[in-house]
C-alpha cells in the first residue's frame, strides 16, 4: 500500500476500495494518457517545422552573398535595421540546427544573431559593417542533397541610400495577419485601392496574449477597446464619405510595429489608437488625447506611454525591429507635416468629446508612444478613460456611454475630413 492508501496490486485500477480510491485511481490514469498525448505531440511537432541546417557569407567589402539551408522549402520575409546596419530574415517558426562560424567568413556581415520571436515567428539577424542594399533574394532548391536555400546577394552602399530603402519597406511592408498566426511581410500591391473616401484605421489596444490594463473590478482593457472600436466603426460607416478599417477586430495580438505598418500599408488619412489604460494615482480619471512627443508632457503621460511601450514585450517580442533614435522620426514627421495633422485632429477630438465627457485636466496631451510613430500617417491615441478609476471603469462598461463617446468621436473625424483632406490628397500626391 502506497502512503496515500493506493493498493499496489491491479486490483486498485479495476476494483477500488472506496469512491475515493476510485476518484485518485481515474485521474492518476488520466493524467498518465494526457501526458502522452503532449509528449507525443511536442515530439512530433519539433520536427514539423522547417530547420535552419547551415548558414555562411563569402564576398568581400564591395559585395556579399549570404546562403541560409533548410530541409524543405521556406520563406523569408527581409527588413532593413540600422544603428547598427542589420539585414534581418523574419520566417514563421523555424528550428536551428546550424553552429555557424563568422570568424570565418569573408565579406561585409560582421555578425549574426537568431532566435524565436514569439510561439509563430523566428528571425535571422545579420549586422553589416557598411551601409547596403539588397541586389537580389532566391530560393533555390539543391537537388544533390535535398535541400532549399535562401540566398541573399548585397553590396556597398551609402547612408542615405539605405535610409530611404528603409523607409520605403516600413512604408510598404504588410502586416496584420488576421487568422491570428504571424504577421507577414507583404506585396504592397495586396493593400487595397484608393476609393476616394477619408480613410481611417482604427486601432483597438493590446489584445490576444496582451491584455492590457485591469481595471479595480477587473474589467480587461482589451475588451473595453475592441467594444469601442466596433461601435466607433459602425458610427463613422454611417458618416459619408468615410471608409473604416480596424487593425483587429477578434482577440488575437498585434505588435506595436505591425499596427504602424498597417495605417502606412492602407494609405490611411488618419490613424487612431484606442485605449483604457490604469495608472496608480486612482484619483485620475477622464478621457485623454495623445500625440508623438520625444519628450512627455507630465509624468501621467510618461508612465502611461512607458506601459503601453512594454506591449510587444509581454508578448515575448524584442525590439530590434525598432529605430533606435526617436529624434530621427520626430524630424521626419516634422518635414512632413504629419505631427501638424496629428495635433489639428487631437485639438477637434478634444473639443468634440468634451462637450459630452468628462475630460482630464489638460487632455491634449504628448509623449513617446510607438504606435504613433508612422512617419506619413496622422496619428493619436484617445484614453477613453482610466480603470484604475472606478467611476471610469463603471462608466467604460456602459455601452450607451461608449455609443456616446463613440458618435462625439466620429464628428471629429468627419470634421477633420473636411478640414484637411486638400493637404492630405497634395500629401499622397507628393509620396
């Protein structure tokens, strides 16, 4: 007899002495098969990604070949970095079977770095010591050994060059993938056309593994904002003119950078980010409007755009896929006059809500969000209100009052068409 009163005959699985050992017996029994079932799984799974076998450079200073193996056929999807110069591959999950030796290699790559991304997406990072453009990607299938590559040709460039090449794959890179799998880099052709309408995306926060903010009577601020936005989208459908289009509109999540993307890949007019987030004064409560800023204007913005800012991280991204200099951005935003579109539109959402909701002091306010960085998109990201504030928790749970702010929304939106679409259409124009 075990201590726990089990029989160590196999009478214990057929005939237990008593419910309870009949209750233990059954789910001792079933966790044995459960983990099984996972063992087996996992097993199996391991080998249904493709492996990674072998990766080298040859060239020299003028002009490299980077060769990347696997045991079947892949895509890779290529993104340019800088500070450092990094060409990176981005694949749906792979393995890595490779022990590369860059020592070895001969050409412009100087190092090389890899890993997982989250659960569905890897990533091959190669840092190039000199400023590069790609000259060629293919895959090509080896039939001696049964293997694909991904072969990718580069060669010297200049710092402005690659700036602009890297400003034109943010521009036209897909994103969003809406079965809820990896996102993608795509054909900007996939994007759809220019129906003459203002159009606007829409950008529920957080969502899937990120559930953002809990709120005092544990509302979950990735609901909160998917509610909204639909009812946002279904007031401005009935506004002519407009034409809507959400970064989500299910429970799955999307990086900060993906949400970017998005707007710059739909030629949006108009990018709005909607949230609910919480913050430890709970006395603070009221609707906010946030512009880009390098600097925050007050320490509320500060700790709100620093928590919004960790997004990609609780989802187990990194940040490589990031400009290291915000200035950067700011400038480019600047010359383009987008960061003046950004704050024309915050300054009618402000006035438009207010008229019905009650505002936080100073509502217009700015700081370091990344998912108001597009370059060429008007951004902003409405606080609907804080759920760290009970008032506004019980308040954001209302649909009439959602439906309320939404429609107050909307005018704004309608009255910033109006205002702007002559320098937005001279803007797209100009690209």
């Amino acid at each position: 007899m075990y201590p726990w009163g089990l029989d160590t005959s196999d009478n214990w699985l057929r005939e237990p002495a008593s419910p309870m050992r009949w209750l233990i017996a059954r789910i001792f029994a079933l966790a044995i098969i459960i983990l099984a079932v996972f063992t087996s799984f996992s097993a199996h799974a391991q080998f249904e990604i493709p492996i990674a076998l072998d990766v080298r450079v040859a060239g020299d200073k003028e002009a490299s070949r980077i060769i990347v193996d696997f045991d079947r056929p892949v895509v890779g999807m290529p993104q340019l970095l800088e500070h450092p110069w990094r060409l990176v591959l981005d694949f749906d999950r792979i393995g890595f079977g490779f022990d590369p030796e860059p020592e070895r290699w001969t050409g412009m790559v100087s190092d090389l770095r890899w890993g997982d991304m989250s659960e569905v997406n890897s990533r091959i990072i190669f840092e190039v010591e000199q400023p590069f453009r790609i000259v060629n990607i293919e895959n090509v299938e080896n039939a001696e050994t049964n293997t694909h590559r991904i072969i990718v040709d580069l060669a010297l460039s200049d710092a402005e060059t690659f700036k602009a090449a890297l400003l034109d794959r943010m521009r036209t890179s897909a994103v969003v993938n809406r079965d809820g799998k990896s996102g993608r880099l795509g054909d900007p052709s996939a994007a759809p056309s220019r129906s003459g309408a203002f159009r606007i995306v829409v950008d529920p926060g957080h969502g899937g593994i990120d559930t953002g903010a809990l709120g005092r009577g544990r509302t979950i601020e990735k609901e909160i904002t998917l509610a909204f936005s639909r009812e946002l989208k279904a007031e401005l459908e009935t506004r002519p003119g407009i034409e809507v289009i959400m970064t989500r509109d299910s429970d799955i999540f999307i990086p900060l950078n993906d949400r970017v993307q998005f707007a710059r890949q739909h030629n949006a007019d108009l990018f709005v980010s909607i949230h609910a987030d919480s913050v430890r004064q709970r006395y603070v409560r009221g609707a906010t409007v946030y512009t880009i800023s390098e600097k925050a204007s007050d320490s509320v913005a500060a700790e709100i755009a620093e928590s919004e800012n960790k997004s990609d991280a609780i989802a187990g991204l990194t940040f490589e896929d990031q400009p290291d200099d915000v200035s950067d951005i700011l400038i480019d935003l600047a010359r383009r006059e987008t960061l003046g579109f950004s704050v024309q539109f915050a300054r009618l959402a402000v006035d438009s809500i207010s008229d019905e909701v009650r505002m936080i002091k100073n509502p217009h306010r700015h700081a370091g969000f990344r998912v108001l960085r597009a370059p060429d998109v008007p951004s902003v990201l409405i606080e609907l209100g804080f759920l760290s504030n009970a008032d506004d928790e019980k308040l954001l749970n209302q649909e009439d009052w959602r439906a309320k702010v939404a429609t107050q929304i909307a005018s704004a939106v309608e009255s910033f068409a109006a205002l702007s679409g002559r320098e937005i259409a001279e803007q797209r124009v100009s690209k």
